[in-house]
C-alpha cells in the first residue's frame, strides 16, 4: 500500500482525537507530532519496515499490524497520548480465566495478538473483563535458589480504549500469591516504549538485547521482515 492511503486512513482517525495534528511526511513513512504531549510517533508503511532500527524514534505503527489488529492499534495509539477511559483496579475482582477466554481477548485486544502461555488472570469489572495477564510455565534457572522456579509475564492489556489503573500491579501481586515464583521475568520492545511502569513494580533491568529479525504475515499470507530495536530484558525478584 503507498503511503498515501495508509497515512489518509490514519489520519482520518486522528483528526477525530486531535485536530490539527502535526504531520512529517517522509517517502515512505511518517511522524505525528504532539506537541503537548510532546511525543512523535512514527508510521512506516510496509516497504519502510527495513528501516525501522536506524530510526531515531520511540514509537512505531507498522502497515500491517494496523490492519490486522485495527481496534487494538487505535487504543494503543490513544493511550500513548493519554485519551483512554480509566478504571481503577480496585474496582475489580481477578479470576483465573480458559485459554480460550484469553486467546479471543487477546487477539482483539493486544497489537501483537496472542501467545502461547499457561497461566491467564483476568480483572473484571462486575462481569465485564477488562485487563488480563499471561504467563508461562516454571522454569529452572540458575540464578535461583533450589526449588525456586522463575516464571515469565508474556502479555498484559487491557480492554481496547481503557486504562485499568494499577491493573498490572495487581494482578502480579495475585500471580505472585498463587504461585510464589523466585522470580517474574519480561521482555518490552525498545521500539514501544520506556519500562518505567515496570521498574515502579519492582522489576529491574537485567539486560538489553540486540535487535532481532521479527516476520510479519499479512492478510494476502505475504511475509514482511524487518529488525526491531531490540528488547528490555526485566526481572522481578522474590
């Protein structure tokens, strides 16, 4: 797709949020500014994705991750820049939920859709499900102690156009109840943002990775490679 079609379905999207939005338009990708927010976000159409490692910019929405997972990206987008409904988490109850329950929540409600987990927990709101996080099995590593087992957070989000507020905080603290891990390990994209919320919740960085060839599957079945930035390597300690 030219960039021109892409960038006129995202900016009709805009226009309904932020009116007047600051646009930098590049042969094959393109900058929103907030200046308010004082954030640039970068869209690259699917040509431009090769690039995306020697851009000097902190998000990124990619062509075919737009499409596939539309609602998803348009609350990403609002949440970068703040414009989200907001619940507090303590309005919630937490359940263990299916994997069925939480491969459907997932795919409609995280950019990058689901991923194979063990362990789901969802907050809901009365009966409503609202926020979820997934982890994987136990495993041994040798940083912990005999018996201790550590355990990785492979996906959080919350429901499309909501904020749940101390969401993940509170479902960690349930994970860590049930299970009692020796530690909770996650990865966060460079190219998505900063891990602060994540150090506010006890984790610390244990590494940054390299970048790594990631593939896109488009809805014509076509395959799109590009590297990423690389990743936050985060660790939860007992």
């Amino acid at each position: 797709m030219k960039l021109e079609s892409f960038l006129k379905e995202v900016s009709a999207f805009v226009a309904t949020r932020w009116p007047g939005a600051s646009w930098e338009i590049h042969p094959d990708f393109s900058v929103l500014y907030h200046d308010e927010m004082k954030k640039s976000i970068c869209f690259l159409t699917n040509n431009a994705v090769s690039k995306m490692a020697s851009l000097p910019y902190r998000f990124y929405f990619i062509e075919t991750l737009w499409y596939q997972r539309l609602e998803a990206s348009q609350s990403r987008l609002c949440s970068i820049l703040g414009i989200t409904q907001r619940i507090h988490a303590r309005q919630c109850s937490i359940a263990r939920i299916s994997k069925p329950i939480a491969q459907q929540f997932v795919n409609t409600n995280h950019i990058m859709g689901y991923a194979n987990c063990y362990y789901h927990f969802g907050l809901f709101l009365k009966e409503e499900l609202v926020a979820i996080a997934c982890f994987s099995k136990g495993r041994q590593m040798r940083r912990l102690e005999e018996g201790k087992k550590s355990y990785e957070l492979i996906r959080f989000c919350s429901k499309n156009d909501f904020t749940v507020v101390g969401g993940l905080s509170k479902l960690i603290r349930h994970f860590e109840n049930f299970q009692s891990p020796g530690d909770i390990m996650t990865y966060i994209d460079i190219s998505w943002g900063e891990p602060h919320a994540y150090y506010a919740l006890g984790f610390v960085l244990d590494s940054i990775t390299t970048p790594i060839s990631c593939t896109l599957i488009t809805s014509a079945n076509a395959t799109i490679e590009y590297w990423n930035k690389g990743n936050y390597k985060l660790i939860k300690y007992e």
